[in-house]
C-alpha cells in the first residue's frame, strides 16, 4: 500500500483498487481467507462460472467442462456440511414441527446448490387421492399452506406419484411436459426431487430453482439434493416420532380424564361431551366441531353440540362449566356427510366439501360460513352406530391419515365416554324418580298427626296387667292398642331423658303401618316379639348395657317389617327383586333398611338425641340382631357360643361374645310364640301354617311342589312339623340362653310343655 501512501483519499477510485489488486493478488488471496464466508466464495464462483452472457449467448465445450468441474467437487468444499447438519439438528430439538424442519432443510440445500429459489409442496396424505399444498413458512406460530392443483405444479404432481427426480430447463423439450417451464416467470432451470420417510411414506416434493443467467443442474446436484434428502427424511421422520408421542401423550392424558371423570367425578353428559369436543378440536386442529347423536326412533340425526369453536382455554379440564346453551338441531339419517356417517358407519375425510355430493350445503347458507375440509367419524357402541364427530375445516391444509387414525382411537373412548353418560343422566332421572316415590311412599306410609294425637291423649301410664309376664297373650290388645303400649315399654325402658315422647308414637304408629296384613309376619308378631325381648330386659336388667338394650328393642320391634309373607328361598326361587339386592339373609337386610328409612323421615328419628358415635354404635347394633332373626345364622351362632359355654371362654366383657348372646336372644325372642300358654301357641301356629299355605299355592301355581310343610293337601303334617321344630330349634336355643341368663327359665319350661302336648297329637294323628 506504499504506493498509495501519497494518494488522498478522495482520489482512491474503484478502477485504483482494481489495478491494485490485478498487481497485488496475494493480499486478495489473503483478504478473501480471512473476510470472506465460503457460501459466498460458492456463490460468486458459481455467479463467475454461469453468470457470463457471452458463454450462456455461445457456450463453448471448455467452458461447459468447467462447470461441470466445479458442480463434481465434494459439497465441503462450497460449504461447511457438519455446520448445517449441526444447525438443522438444533433446529429439530427446539422445533418439533416437521414442516418447520423440513423448510429449515431445504433452505440450506437451497444455499448449497447455488439456487435463486425453492418451493416446498406437502403431501396432505389424502387417503383416495394425492393432494399437494404449497408451504410458505410460519406466521404468528402457524403454518402457512396454499393449495395447488395438478396444473399449475404439473412437474410436482409427477415427482410425487412416480418418486422419480426431475431436472429441466427452459429450453428442454420432455413429452412428460409438453408445456414446459412457465414461460412468463423468471425460473429457467428446475430440479424437483421427492421428500421421503424412511419406510417410503411420500413427505412432499421440493423444487430449486435459477433463473436464465445462470446454469441448468446438473446430476451431481442432483445426487447431492437425494443424499441430504435421505438424511433429511430421516431427521423428518423422528420429528414426526416427537410429535406424534407429544400428541399422543395429550391423548393419553385426556382420555385418562374422561376415564376420571365417568368413574369418580360423575359429571353430566352435556359437560362430559363439551369437554371431549373441545380436545378433538385441539387433537385435529380444526376450526369447528359438532357432536351428532342418533336418534333410532325417529330415524334421525340430532345435534346439541354443534358448530363448536375453539376452546379459549388450551388446558380445558372436565370440571369447568360449560358456557351456554346449544339450540338442537335435527334432520333425517342420509341427510349430509354426517347422516351418511350415521347411515354406514364408514369413516369420510373430504378435502373439497363443496365438490362432495353428499355434502348439504344449508348450514352454511344460513350461518355465512364456509366449509372447506370435513373429517367425520361414527361413534360405536356394541357395533350400532350411536353417534358422529364431525370436524370442520383443519386450519393448516387438511385432514391427514394421521388424523383419522388418532382419531378412530379417540372416538372408541368418545363412545365410551358417551355410553357412560347416558346411562349417568339415566341413573339421575331415576333417583328423581326414585325420590319423588320415595316421597310419595313415605307420605303414605307414615301415620297420621292424628293417629299421633290419639295415641298422646292415650297417655298409658298403668299397661294391661303381666305385659312383663313370658306368657303375656297379645291377642287381647287390638293393633292401636299394641302400638300405645309399646310406646309404654319404650318409656319404662329407657325414660324421657334422651328420648321425645311424640317421635317415640311417630316412630312406632309408622312402624305399625309398615308391617303388612300377612297371615303372620305382620304388626302384631312384631309386637309380640318386642315384649318378650321387654320381659327379658325387665326379668334380667344389668345383663345387657344401655346402648345394647335399646339395640335389642328397637330391633324386636322392626325385625320384620314389610315381611311378604314368603321365605328366603322362595324369593330366590322366583327371583325376586329383593334377592337381587341381598345375597344372603334376604328379608332380614330389607328389613333392617326398612327401618333405617323410617328412622331418616322428618320427625321419625328417635335416636336423635343421641351423640354420633352413640348413634353409629346404636344402629349397628340394630342391624345385627335383625340379621340375627335369620334362621340360617341361629345354629353357627350356637356352636360357637356353646363351644365357649363349655370350654369356660365366655367373657361377659367381651364385645364378641356379647354380640352372640344378643343373637341368641333375638332368636328366642323371636321363636317366644313357641313359648306361650297352649291356647297362645295353638293359635298361633293355625295363623303360621295359613301362610306356608299361601307360600305353597303359590309355588303350585307356577308348576312346582310344595315341601309338604307349605302344601296345605298335607294339613295332617302340622303336628309333626311343630315337633321338629320345637325339638331340633326353639329348645336347643331356649336352653342355651337359659345358661346364660337364667330368668329366662320359664321359656325353656312352656316350650317343653307344649312340646309334649305337640308329640301326643302326632301320635294321636298317626293312630
């Protein structure tokens, strides 16, 4: 630069520095190495090789060589590969989105073949037909797609359908395109390769691009182009990977909210299915969506959710409110592309509506929008189309195989979903229903106020004489007259100091009502047994503690309302409603439900007064002796209570071993009719057998045969049946207990009797 020290600035020329640099091209060799990137050394090189008119004017073979020279060296010369591999692997880290990828991708080939330009077309993945749309970039975090049809990319289409490259110019003449080049742009040369996946799913086609002054492409490119696409298709295919696990872990965890909320949260079936239409929205990335149910009756299609845009809220969860109310709308199965879907049950993605016959176009007559894209899928449920999704308008292109299998996978839990929410609104109109009988049934069943009344002005402070006697006949008081003396034990058992006297009447006058007019079974048996357990209360008073004796009373008194007069087998014999509900001891957990529901009607509750932990300790007590009133569990009971009689086991303070006393006393209790005077037991029995007899017709009546107990042709067996029972239950259990509490002798001792007095009559029978 010495020669140019003496020159002022204003005199350094572009022809000055030219001649310097001719003269000096070791300091230009030097400045181009240090200053210069090596894509833009690629470029101008490229631009020095192609770029002269004269040569493009009359290219002469040496300067065709050098071109072709130039184009076979390795790619690292023109450009830095392991830095745009780097750079696109980055790139696939921070962007998941394949388009984005491949964009990035092609970019940098684009650079390194020289290219003014490229296009990128994706494959829709239609599943009938090839459909091409044209990518553009991102705007605002969306892709930007354009639709192309066949003729204005006719080299695109061809590329993607035969997977075979392409490389043309403007003065080529090929018979696969007659028409050539555009004409009118400013593209002179064209290469256009496919873009595949590994397994050789078609991605897209991308074109590259020059313009007339520079030169066409050639193989070396070519091969260039395929070998980055290879890698390229590989890098695509693992962010297609990413994406898909992303999406189908949003699945995923959707669908383990809708499984959520049919079990656990029990949300109603218009929520339910807002929810589920908002994620198929954001799953398919789709404009709109509409649910259709199909309604068999009518043979029709209607809609609650319909038109449904996008959820505000991304993270939508199953317990927000669903905002506003949805008009329905109905037409008949056929009508449009979701009536076919109903009709057929097939799966229908329909990139074009408006050039789809099936679609019906009023909708959007009326509501102004345009549908372009459909994707609709049939909702199943035991192979019977019970609904259909529909998706409207994918907001970038259209509905892809992928969506649809993403979808399908959806829609099985949709219908699920949809299934479980139609039995929930179901269940909830029939607890209404349930309530409202409840309501109508405890209207009816309970007493009147002036049933109550009469009862108060009763006001028996002096009962019928011996009501606390083993042998206390019941038959002498009428059923009005039963109920107000058991509110007289209730009183002189356990006071007014925790109890209100009207709830105690309320309470027993419903009781009364609950037992039904059967032969046996009914409001004087339960009366009957509630004075026996009264007398043992009375006879034997520090044997069972405050909470136990109230259990036992209360439990005698309800032990069996609402009895139908039939036993337990017969129930499941017939199969009958309640056997369905209780598996064992049928009749005696209905009764203790039966109980439980007089106790929960507003003004019923006598053990309101009692603490929590009272009341649970009290009401389970009740439940255990009336389930102790099973038969079934009298003989395991006594073993095991004997076992621990004989074996000196029996502890009075221990909870077990109390409980099995208590059943013990039921039973007796229960059986005491067995041990009244003659006159009571006779009569007793003629009332018990007329509802075997009963039980027996009935089983006659649907053809099959009475156990000779029940068959009221086999009256003579009365006598022998008594004495079996008498023999093999009532003293057995009477003995036992009289071990245990021995002021329950006198039950021991008239059952003996009368079990003499039933052994003569057989015998007298038999004669």
């Amino acid at each position: 630069m010495k020669s140019m020290a003496g020159k002022s600035e204003v005199d350094i020329t572009s022809d000055v520095v030219g001649k310097y640099l001719k003269h000096h091209p070791e300091f230009l060799e030097h400045f181009l190495i240090e200053n210069v990137g090596l894509e833009e050394l690629q470029k101008w090189v490229i631009r020095r090789l192609g770029g002269r008119k004269e040569i493009e004017r009359n290219p002469d073979k040496s300067n065709m060589k050098n071109i072709e020279k130039m184009h076979q060296k390795p790619y690292c010369v023109y450009s830095d590969k392991r830095q745009m591999l780097e750079e696109l692997s980055q790139s696939i880290r921070l962007h998941s989105k394949g388009k984005h990828v491949l964009w990035e991708l092609i970019a940098c080939i684009s650079t390194a073949v020289g290219a003014d330009g490229f296009r990128l077309y994706l494959n829709e993945d239609q599943p009938d037909n090839l459909l091409l749309s044209l990518y553009v970039g991102e705007k605002h975090g969306k892709s930007v797609i354009e639709t192309v049809d066949r003729k204005s990319a006719t080299i695109a289409y061809y590329v993607a359908e035969t997977r075979t490259p392409v490389r043309l110019s403007i003065d080529d003449k090929d018979s696969r395109f007659p028409d050539g080049l555009p004409a009118k742009s400013e593209m002179a040369h064209l290469m256009c390769q496919a873009v595949q996946h590994p397994d050789g799913k078609l991605v897209g086609v991308v074109e590259f691009w020059r313009r007339k002054c520079t030169w066409k492409f050639f193989e070396q490119e070519e091969e260039l182009v395929y070998s980055y696409l290879v890698w390229g298709g590989v890098a695509l295919h693992y962010a297609d990977c990413f994406t898909t696990m992303e999406k189908q872990k949003k699945l995923n965890d959707f669908l383990l909210i809708v499984v959520r909320s049919m079990f656990q949260d029990m949300v109603s079936m218009d929520t339910l299915m807002m929810k589920i239409m908002n994620f198929a929205q954001r799953l398919v990335n789709a404009d709109r969506a509409s649910l259709f149910l199909v309604d068999t009756k009518k043979e029709e299609v209607y809609a609650t959710l319909f038109d449904i845009g996008a959820p505000n809220n991304e993270k939508t969860t199953l317990d927000s409110e669903v905002n506003g109310k949805h008009q329905e709308i109905r037409f008949p199965i056929g009508t449009g592309i979701a009536g076919y879907v109903a009709e057929t049950g097939e799966v229908v993605n329909v990139p074009n509506a408006y050039k789809d016959k099936r679609f019906n176009d009023s909708i959007d007559k009326i509501t102004g929008y345009k549908t372009e894209s459909i994707l609709c899928m049939p909702i199943f449920i035991r192979d019977t189309v019970i609904g259909v999704v529909q998706m409207v308008n994918k907001k970038t292109g259209y509905f892809t195989t992928e969506d649809e299998e993403a979808f399908e996978t959806f829609a099985v839990y949709c219908g699920l979903a949809l299934h479980h929410a139609k039995l929930f609104d179901k269940i909830k109109k029939s607890e209404h229903k349930y309530k409202v009988a409840l309501e109508v049934l405890s209207y009816h069943n309970s007493c009147t106020e002036d049933e109550v009344n009469r009862c108060m002005e009763m006001d028996i402070k002096k009962a019928v004489d011996n009501i606390d006697d083993f042998y206390f006949c019941p038959y002498v008081l009428s059923d009005f007259e039963k109920a107000a003396h058991t509110v007289y034990m209730f009183i002189d058992l356990f006071g007014l100091e925790n109890f209100d006297k009207t709830t105690i009447i309320r309470f027993t006058l419903t009781v009364k009502k609950n037992y039904r007019r059967v032969p046996y079974h009914n409001w004087g048996h339960g009366f009957s047994v509630a004075n026996t357990m009264y007398t043992i209360i009375k006879k034997a008073p520090e044997i069972f503690r405050p909470n136990e004796r109230l259990a036992l009373f209360v439990g005698c008194l309800c032990h069996d309302l609402d009895h139908r007069g039939k036993t337990n087998k017969f129930l499941l014999d017939t199969e009958s409603p309640l056997a369905a509900i209780y598996s064992t001891s049928t009749m005696e957990h209905h009764h203790f439900n039966q109980t439980v529901t007089i106790l929960q009607q507003e003004g019923h509750n006598i053990f309101n007064k009692l603490t929590s932990a009272e009341y649970k300790q009290v009401l389970g007590m009740v439940k255990h002796c009336i389930l102790a009133t099973d038969l079934a569990l009298f003989f395991p009971n006594k073993n095991q209570l004997e076992a621990m009689i004989d074996n000196q086991t029996f502890s009075w303070s221990k909870l077990e071993h109390r409980l099995l006393i208590s059943a013990i006393s039921m039973t007796s209790a229960d059986l005491s009719a067995s041990a009244k005077p003659w006159e009571i037991q006779e009569k007793t029995v003629k009332v018990i057998f007329e509802e075997f007899y009963i039980q027996g017709d009935a089983e006659k009546a649907a053809g099959r045969k009475p156990i000779p107990m029940m068959d009221r042709d086999r009256a003579d067996y009365q006598a022998s049946c008594q004495v079996d029972f008498i023999k093999g239950i009532c003293i057995p259990c009477y003995k036992l207990l009289n071990r245990l509490i021995p002021e329950t002798e006198p039950l021991l001792e008239k059952c003996q009797e009368n079990l003499q007095t039933w052994e003569t009559i057989m015998v007298d029978k038999s004669v």
